[in-house]
C-alpha cells in the first residue's frame, strides 16, 4: 500500500464521505491499524442552530469522534 494516511471531516458531504471512506476501506479489505486516519470537526456556522452539534465543546467532541470511527 502506497498511501496511509487519510484526512477527512464530518462536514464533507454532511458526513457521507466518511461512510464512503469507510466501505471502500472495507471492500478494499485494508487493516485499520495499517492506516493513519485523521478527522475535523465542525467549529461554528450560526446558522447551524444547535450548540450541541457543533463547536468544541466535550459533546461534540467525543460525539464526532465516535461517529468517525
């Protein structure tokens, strides 16, 4: 495997492109622990509305990583 590390955030495609990123990496048959796997999580858009959501506080936080995963 020529590339192991992957950047990519909840925001792209509203998270569609870590449920994309994750099946191709499934049916490429790839060990997870072979990868360096890396995420951003939504700071602010007032427009969002809902605190919880977004930001960086603990919620969101531990919220944003455990759907990455």
């Amino acid at each position: 495997m020529g590339i192991n590390f992957i950047d990519t955030a909840e925001v792209y495609g509203n998270g569609e492109g870590e449920k994309a990123l994750g099946m191709a990496l499934k049916k490429l048959d790839y060990r997870r622990q072979d990868l360096v796997i890396t995420t951003k999580l939504f700071w602010f858009d007032s427009k969002m509305g809902v605190l919880n959501n977004i930001g960086l506080n603990r919620k969101h936080v531990m919220e944003g990583m455990n759907n990455s995963l």
